[in-house]
C-alpha cells in the first residue's frame, strides 16, 4: 500500500515522509529526471509522429532519412555514432526502411562493415515529408514559447555533453 506515492515498505516517519516528499516534488513520476526526459520525449514523438503520418513515416523514420541526406554513403557504425545509438538498434531501424526502397544497405570499404546510403525513392519521400515536419517543428516551438524552447535545445545540448 501507498502513501501519498511512497510505498508503505519504506515505513518512514511522518517527517521523513515530508523530506522525501519535498525531494520528489510532490509527485509519483517527476522524481527521476530521465523518467521525465522519456516521458517528454515520448509525447513530444506523438506531435512529430501525426504530422508525418501521411508519408508512411514515423519521426525515427524520419530522423534517418534526413541524416542520410546529409551523410552519403556512411558507415552504419558511424551513423550509430553520430545519432547516439546502438549499433543493433540502428540496423533494426534501417530495415523497415530498406524493405521500403528508401535506402539500400551495401558492403563498406572492408569486408567487416556495412554502408548506408539512400535512395531516390528516400530522398524523394523525405522532400515530400519535410513540410510536415516543419510545421511539427514551428507548431512545438511556438506552444512552448520561442524563448523557451531555445532555452530547451541548448539544456539538452549541455545535458548530452554532461554525461559523454
């Protein structure tokens, strides 16, 4: 049984209950800061999600086209490194993609790694895409505050450097 979002195993005294109520803010989720990044990043995923949603695309989906665009013909180690993600998860995400037509996976320079690059069909979808996710963009930008989400994008820059 909980009281007030603290399980009753801690059995704590009413001032010890108090203290730690104060640290977790009150609340069951907003304790964890990498539970409220998720949390966040979960539902800000849906704005961007929905609006990409006529092109077949989700924002992961997305997010890698746009990459390959700026990145021809990238190692798929490299492109793990340059978006932060594992390897395995990587090659998981470019499948679907692949089985689309909208990149093509294709041996890399040695006999051990693999190259990414996109196809026409990629570029094309993600043209057409890139109006929708500009809009996601301005429409989040503009429900946060303009100031505050600039201020969002450089916290999160500094949170990223803070723990590499």
């Amino acid at each position: 049984m909980e009281k007030d979002g603290i399980p009753a195993r801690l059995a704590v005294g009413a001032k010890e209950r108090e203290a730690l109520l104060d640290a977790i803010g009150g609340s069951r989720t907003s304790y964890c800061t990498c539970a409220m990044l998720r949390r966040a990043s979960r539902r800000v995923t849906q704005v961007y999600d929905q609006a990409l949603k006529p092109f077949g695309l989700r924002l992961t989906q997305y997010s890698l086209l746009a990459n390959l665009l700026r990145n021809e013909d990238i190692s798929i180690t490299d492109l793990a490194e340059l978006l932060d993600m594992e390897r395995t998860t990587l090659t998981r995400n470019l499948k679907p993609l692949e089985a689309a037509g909208w990149l093509r996976i294709k041996p890399g320079p040695d006999r051990r790694s693999r190259a990414v690059a996109i196809t026409p069909e990629g570029q094309a979808v993600a043209e057409r895409a890139f109006p929708a996710w500009q809009q996601a963009e301005r429409t989040f930008r503009a429900s946060m505050g303009r100031v505050e989400s600039a201020e969002l994008r450089q916290l999160l820059g500094t949170a990223m450097s803070a723990v590499d």
